[in-house]
C-alpha cells in the first residue's frame, strides 16, 4: 500500500488515456498536471498550514 496510490495510480491514469486514445505525450502531461493538482497541492498546502494549527492548538490547550 503506497500512500496516495503513488506510482500504481500514475500508471493506471496513463494506460487508460492512452487506451482511450490519447498520445502517450499528452496522456503522461495529463497526469502529471492532475497528480500536482489533486495529490501534491493539497498536501503542500497542509504542510504550509500546520504550524500555525499547531499554535491555535497549543493556545487551546492553555487556555483551558
């Protein structure tokens, strides 16, 4: 079990473009472009956030 079904899902995504008729070329973009968008930003996103919910909790636990 891989987290994010990372390398599998790429696989899988590009296979069944290219199954469907789409370049190789553009089927590999395609997956590229969606992998950063769906899987990767988000995560960026959280790792970017957590230290200051790290700091509304601490301020959570003090005050009660």
């Amino acid at each position: 079990m891989l987290p994010g079904g990372l390398g599998g899902t790429e696989v899988a995504m590009v296979g069944l473009l290219v199954a469907a008729g789409a370049p190789l070329d553009a089927a590999v973009s395609a997956t590229v472009a969606t992998r950063i968008t769906f899987l990767w930003l988000p995560v960026c996103l959280g790792f970017a956030m957590l230290p200051a919910a790290m700091r509304a909790i601490r301020k959570l636990a003090v005050a009660s």
